[in-house]
C-alpha cells in the first residue's frame, strides 16, 4: 500500500467524483482510477462504486475511510517530524537513570542543557544497572546516570561523579530517629521489620553482607515504588535501605549506620567510540564540570 495510494482515495471519498479528485491531487484521472484499484486490489475488495458522474462509497470502503485518514495523517507527521530532526529544529536527548537515583540531583544540569537547546525533547528511562547497560549496547540512549552497572564492556566509557553510603530510613516520629548514629540501639533495628525497594540493583545492593549485620530479608514486606515505599517507612510498617541521596523528605530520617559496610559510586556512562548528540554532549560535560559534592549539599538542605 502506497501513500499515493490512499491520498487518492480520500480525494474521492470526499468529492465523490474522480474528476474533482484527479485536479485536487494533480494528477491525470486514469493515474487516479488505477491507483485506486490497485489498492482495491491489496484490501481484496471494490472501494467505490461509480454511477454516471457520481460515485458512492460501498461497505468495504466506509469502513476503510477512517483507518486509512488515520494512516494517512500519521505519515504526514512522520515526515513532517523527520524534516524538523533533519533540520536540527527538534534536539533529542535519551538518556537511563538508575531506579535508586533521586531525578532532583540532575534538575540543574538537565535544566541547563533545556536552556541550551529550546524545544528539547527529553526521554528519559529508569532501570538496574544490567538493564540500563542493555540499553547503551542496543542504541536506545546516549547516556546512562547511576551506581556500578556489574558490566566489565571494553567500550563502556565512566566518570565518576560522587560516592556515598547507604542509610537507614525510618520515619521522622519512629523511635530510631531520635537516637544519634554513635548511640543507636543495634538490637531495635535487628527486631525491626525491613521494607526492601524492588528496584534496588543487585550490583551494589548485597544480602549477604546486609544480613551478617543484623537484617532479616525472610520477612521483609518488597515495594516496587519509591513513593510507596516512603509511604510505608511513614507509616511504620518497617525501616529501609537507600542510598544517602535517596529519598530527602521530612518525612523521614536518614541514619548512618556503620555496620551496613555499604557504599556505591555514582557516575555517568557512555559507549566509546560512538557518535553523540550535541545534547548528549552538553550533558556529559557539565556532569563531569559540576561539583556534586556541594549538590549533594544542596539537595539535603532542600529537603530538610
């Protein structure tokens, strides 16, 4: 099925004559006539009955008309939207964030690189680190944002951009928030029921090591929302683990606690070799310019 095709059609379901619809289409009305019937030809059945210098619409092609308007329509903006790319009328920037990874630590480079380039069009993906790797190997981003990814790829480019431990997180009213990190009582928090993120990513989340200090995961209630989660920790349902970057609410409180043993390294990841996006570009650089530690800073006065 040809674009032409259904062009030609549509002019003569709408003038219901093929004379009108050959000088609208600017085209001879035997080029129309045939168009018309090799498409009648593809869906298996007669489109429009003519009688005399009038021509009507049979079942087949009432039914048709919508679906093929709609085809039609599409195509246009298809090739509407691939002239305005080719143009550089419309700037493209893909990019993978890790589940465990607050959005608003890159609100101010992502910020800059809108301002740079009006009309950005911004997708973003969430994932673990193997998934996230997935996506850099297929082409689906330019760039991935995030804590180790457990992939050894010669071609994987990395910056790193901050370290940080992992905390405990209970609710700002729970009897753990009260206690300083020196003083915290061990035996509350191994009584406590634990709350896991779904998302949390087996590269540098490990059990074993969570367990040898104290945490039970036999019990654990598992949530696949970081609003829920926080939701539940409010509610007393349990405490939880996240990175210290994670999560700044008032609503909770974040405790250090040495006998976790766990920290990650956050950076940001691309494929040597491959060509980039000037998005992308500008992206990468002010990353790699920006000094997270004072971001990090930033992001816990905020949200205190």
């Amino acid at each position: 099925m040809e674009m032409q095709q259904v062009r030609y059609f549509l002019a003569v379901s709408r003038t219901l004559n093929f004379t009108r619809a050959a000088e609208e289409c600017n085209v001879t009305q035997p080029a129309l006539t045939r168009a018309i019937k090799q498409l009648e030809d593809e869906l298996g059945g007669e489109l429009i009955r003519r009688e005399g210098r009038n021509s009507h619409l049979t079942d087949l092609g009432n039914r048709m008309r919508p679906l093929l308007q709609q085809c039609y329509e599409s195509a246009l903006t298809a090739k509407s939207l691939a002239a305005q790319v080719k143009k550089g009328e419309i700037a493209a920037l893909s990019i993978a964030v890790s589940r465990t990874l607050d959005i608003e630590l890159l609100m101010g480079t992502l910020g800059e690189v809108q301002r740079s380039f009006p009309g950005l069009q911004l997708k973003l993906r969430r994932g673990t680190g193997a998934e996230i790797a997935e996506m850099l190997k297929n082409g689906e981003i330019e760039l991935a944002i995030g804590g180790p990814i457990g992939e050894t790829w010669d071609r994987l480019d990395t910056w790193p951009m901050f370290t940080e431990a992992f905390d405990l997180i209970v609710g700002a009213d729970d009897e753990l928030a009260s206690q300083s990190a020196p003083e915290i009582n061990v035996e509350l928090i191994r009584e406590s029921q634990l709350l896991l993120y779904a998302g949390s990513d087996p590269a540098e989340f490990y059990r074993e090591r969570l367990t040898q200090s104290g945490l039970r995961f036999d019990s654990a209630h598992e949530v696949d929302s970081v609003r829920d989660l926080e939701a539940l920790v409010v509610a007393r349902f349990g405490l939880t683990i996240m990175p210290a970057s994670a999560m700044k609410s008032p609503r909770v409180r974040h405790i250090p606690y040495s006998a976790l043993d766990l920290n990650r390294t956050v950076g940001i990841y691309s494929v040597a070799g491959r060509q980039r996006s000037r998005e992308a570009g500008a992206l990468l650089n002010l990353i790699r310019s920006t000094d997270w530690s004072s971001s990090l800073v930033e992001n816990e006065v905020h949200a205190a």
